[in-house]
C-alpha cells in the first residue's frame, strides 16, 4: 500500500479531530440533551477495535560472543496487525486487552519473523462527543519474537520480554456503532534470547547471545465500533 495514502489519510483524520475540537461540533444535527449518555466513551460501552499499525525504531543490539561484550544502533520497522476491547468504567476511563500479530522489515534472503504482542489497556478520554472520541492510551505487556532463516546460514531463534507504549488516538463514528480510528504512539519494546540454533544444533547461550531494546513511534489505522 502507498505509504503517501496512510500519511494522508492520518492528517485527513487529525484534521478533522481539530476541526471538531475547535468549533465543538459533535457531528449530528441534534446531539443527545441529555449529555453523556450517547457519547462515544459513556459508562458500559464496550469499543473493539481492529486495523494495521507501522513502527519505525531504532534498535539498540546488545552482543556476547565467547565472553566479549558488544553494543550497537541499528534501524528498523515492523508492520503489525492488530486487535482490541475496552470497556468503559466511567465516561472517561476505559480499559482493555490488546493483541497485535506482526513482524519486523527485513531485507536478508531466506529470513523470516514473527512477532506477538499481548497489552494491557488504560485510556483516558480526552474529548467526549456523540460521534468523536480522542483519548490516551497507555499499553504494556509482554512481546515475543521468532525468526528463522533458511539459507546459509542457516539459524533459528526465539526471544521474549515486554513492551510499553503510550498513544494519542483519534476515532470518527458514522453513526451508532461503526467508524475509523488513527493513532500515533511513541513505544519501547525489551526483548532478549531465549533459544538460538545453527543448522540444527542449539547453541549455548553463554557462546552467543544477542539482546534487543526498540524504542520508536508506531502509527496505525482501521475500523473501530462500539456496542
């Protein structure tokens, strides 16, 4: 996909945010008297959300080889998939799970990867419309990578451990239920070794060793309804 249509669509969606902001528009002809009862993050509603989302970071690799230390900054980017259920509290506060499928931009023949991330949500509404939502969003759990390659040299590896995101998110409802969502977070991911093999043969993690910590910002898209 385009990546000059997703940054237009995200600034077309921002605009729009202010404009609502700004001139206090709720989006209908007659918004609800009654206040809070039909705005987008009233107490008991529950929001699911589902999109794509992209990261750019910068990857700080940390190495041992056969007792020798080493350190350095690499670049990358992932594309992830991902899935979400909040329920709200009060009409400010919500709270949910998150589970995104994924993986990192790679250009080495023969490699692949595969990444999950599983979150714990807490959102805080900054703006309660009958048809507009922008809100906060603090999210943390744990992450997992997989990669393997099937060409010399050939080699397999697992790591595990956590992320922590905050976001800014805005949603748009057409009507009741359904809308689009844009956001854009700044996020950390910590990731060490768990497994590494060669050919087939598991490597001691004491001979080679390689850890990762990610820190970048991640912005996404997609479909999002409340009920």
């Amino acid at each position: 996909m385009n990546k000059n249509f997703l940054f237009l669509l995200f600034a077309l969606l921002a605009q729009h945010a202010v404009s609502q902001i700004t001139n206090g528009n709720t989006g209908l002809s007659n918004p609800d008297p009654g206040g809070l009862e039909n705005t987008t993050s009233a107490k008991g509603n529950w929001i699911v959300q589902l999109g794509w989302e992209g990261g750019l970071y910068f990857n700080e690799i940390n190495t041992n080889l056969y007792g020798a230390d080493s350190s350095y900054v690499d670049t990358a980017g992932a594309v992830f998939y991902p899935l979400s259920v909040e329920y709200c509290f009060t009409n400010r506060f919500s709270g949910g799970i998150a589970f995104r499928n994924g993986h990192y931009l790679t250009d080495q023949a023969g490699e692949t990867n595969r990444t999950n991330v599983f979150d714990f949500l807490v959102s805080f509404h900054l703006l309660e419309k009958v048809r507009n939502d922008l809100h906060l969003r603090l999210a943390f759990g744990p992450a997992a990578l997989r990669v393997e390659r099937d060409v010399h040299p050939k080699f397999e590896g697992t790591w595990a451990g956590g992320h922590f995101g905050l976001q800014l998110g805005y949603r748009h409802y057409f009507g009741k239920h359904i809308g689009l969502y844009a956001s854009l977070g700044r996020n950390g991911y910590s990731l060490n070794q768990k497994t590494l093999s060669a050919y087939d043969v598991a490597i001691d993690p004491d001979d080679a060793r390689w850890d990762m910590s990610l820190s970048g910002w991640e912005f996404g898209f997609g479909l999002v309804g409340k009920f």
